[in-house]
C-alpha cells in the first residue's frame, strides 16, 4: 500500500510539471549584435522545461533589434515581442513583460548574454522546492573594469544599507519569481521603479542560486555612469526618506557651525579688543549656508517631482506592436497602445 501510495505521489507531481508553464522576460534596447544568439541559447535551455514563453521586450530600440526577432518570431510560436513605443527604460521594460507573462514562473534576465540562460532550469527547481524568489547571485564579474567591479559592489552595500532593505548582495535583476510574486510586484504601479528593491520589500521564501557571470556577448552596455548614478537615486528616494533626514541635519550642523562662529567673534572682540575684518569669513558663511539650502531643496525637489509623477496618472507605458502574444492581446494593441486593464 506505501508503494503504491509512493506511485501515485509520482504521478500526480509529474502531471503537475506536464501543466507548468514557465515566462522568461527579457528587455532588449539595441541588442541587434545578440538578439539572435540570445534566443538561440535560451530557446535551447527553455525547450528541457515542460511549457515555456519567451516574452521579449524592445524598449524603442533604434537598431535591426526588432527586426531580428520578428524574423525569428514567425518561426516559432514560443517567442512573443512586445514593442514599446518609445524608449521607456530599462526597469518599466522589465515591468511590461512581467504584466503579458501568464506563467507559473516568471524570470527576468538580459540579453547580453552575461548572466546565462542555462541556469534557469536549477532555478525552476529551487522554486519546485519551495520558493517564491529564486536570486542569482554574481560570484565574479569577467570582462569588467576594475572601476565597473568596485563601482557595483559599492552600491549593493550602498542600497543594502541606506534603504533597510534585504537587497542580496551583488544579485541583479537575474531572478526567477513564482506566479504570485510577480503578481505582487505587477500590482505595485509607482513610475520610478526600482524593481529589485520592490521585489525585496515583497518578501516571501526567497533562495539563491550562485554563478559565475561572463564577460559581454557582444555590443557595449546601455548604463552610462549617470544612467547608473540615477538607477542608484530611484534606488535610495523609492525606499528611504533618510534623504530628507540628512537634509535636517545639514540645517543643524549649519546652524551650529554659524552659532560657534559668532560666539568666536564675541569673545575676539571681548578679550582682544580686535575686530575681524575682511570678507573672506562672511563669503564663507554665506556660501556654506547657500549651499546647504540649495542641497536641501534639491533633495526634497526629487521628492516632489516623484509625487507629481504619481499623481499624473499616465500609464507606465505604451505598446507599439506585439507579436505571437494571442488573437486577443495583438488586436487590443492594434486598437490602443494601452495596456489591458
């Protein structure tokens, strides 16, 4: 009866891996260098799973990128594109896909072929074991400079502990996360996305899988230093109002350093029956204060212009044209270039 019990307990698990279906979104903006080899290797790895979907995403690229893969897309029915209508960055990207994935799975990974395909399938596993959010943790960085490597590992510790959230360390947007972790993360509309901080302040059963990332594929990267500087930002003003903190604080110091001054020139003139001349002194005050005031109102301009982007209400994105997503989804785009509610 145990042994027969063992039996049925397999076949209802196998039958359940029959009916999976697993989402891979991928954002691509001027990858025409490796658009095809990214869907070949993936397409490689995915075809060992039960049922998958290859939702790529062309942020308004301005290259052959959706070319390429809609060459690709009318021989198979797995890859489906969604093209954006203008380029609206890299995170909302991400967000778009996420929202047109009908897996029970969905992981998020970019096309420059740095972070591997391959390792979806263990993915997949930890999160048959259990898991919510599956991370892939960067145990080295090939082919980056010594600046790049310092520079990410400096801002992973950065975010970690400036916004108190349990960001792992030196993990991407290279993650895996079950059907009702994405579901989480689509239902939380804010413009100024910083998914990897979203996806933490989710929560829920969380494991990790380590891997060696290899050095560009081809083409170079789409994050400049200010672009990685206001990734940081969007980073920081989405989960901290430390911020805001530090600008208080900057009012006392000025405030104290003004005070310690004055007192200093009171006890000059007292004791020495001097008085300080020149301009040097109240240059320095004047602008220490200025700056300060300037640094304060910049920090909660940041703060404001978010909200206004907040209360707008414009739709996080646009779609242009899509391909193999369904008779419905591609009609509903041809009509409107919003997104189904």
């Amino acid at each position: 009866m145990l042994e027969f019990s063992h039996l049925l307990d397999e076949s209802v698990t196998a039958a359940v891996k029959d009916t999976e279906l697993h989402s891979v979104v991928v954002p691509m903006f001027n990858e025409e260098s490796v658009a095809e080899q990214f869907v070949a290797r993936a397409t490689a790895t995915l075809t060992k799973l039960t049922e998958y979907e290859l939702i790529v995403v062309d942020d308004g690229s301005e290259d052959r990128t959706y070319e390429i893969l809609k060459r690709l897309a009318d021989h198979d029915s797995h890859l489906k594109l969604v093209r954006l209508a203008r380029n609206f960055g890299h995170q909302t990207a991400i967000s778009a896909g996420m929202a047109l994935a009908a897996g029970d799975t969905v992981t998020v990974i970019d096309a420059d072929l740095q972070d591997p395909p391959e390792l979806i399938p263990d993915m997949v596993e930890r999160w048959r074991a259990g898991a919510d959010v599956v991370f892939a943790v960067r145990e080295t960085r090939k082919g980056e400079t010594i600046f790049k490597r310092a520079s990410a590992s400096l801002f992973y510790r950065f975010i970690r502990s400036f916004t108190k959230m349990d960001i792992p360390l030196d993990a991407g947007d290279f993650r895996l996360m079950s059907r009702r972790a994405a579901d989480a993360l689509i239902g939380m509309p804010e413009h100024n996305r910083f998914v990897r901080g979203l996806v933490a302040w989710i929560g829920l059963r969380r494991d990790h899988v380590h891997y060696h990332r290899d050095p560009r594929y081809a083409g170079v990267t789409k994050y400049s230093l200010p672009k990685m500087l206001r990734f940081a930002a969007d980073g920081v003003l989405s989960f901290s109002n430390r911020p805001l903190q530090l600008a208080v604080w900057l009012g006392f110091l000025s405030s104290a350093v003004s005070a310690m001054l004055g007192l200093y020139f009171i006890v000059l003139r007292l004791t020495t029956n001097q008085i300080v001349e020149g301009w040097t002194s109240l240059m320095l005050v004047v602008l220490f204060l200025g700056g300060v005031q300037l640094v304060t109102l910049g920090i909660v301009g940041e703060y404001v212009g978010r909200i206004h982007d907040e209360v707008r209400g414009r739709p996080l994105y646009l779609v242009d044209e899509t391909a193999n997503m369904g008779e419905d989804l591609d009609s509903h785009f041809r009509r409107t270039p919003l997104p189904p509610r």
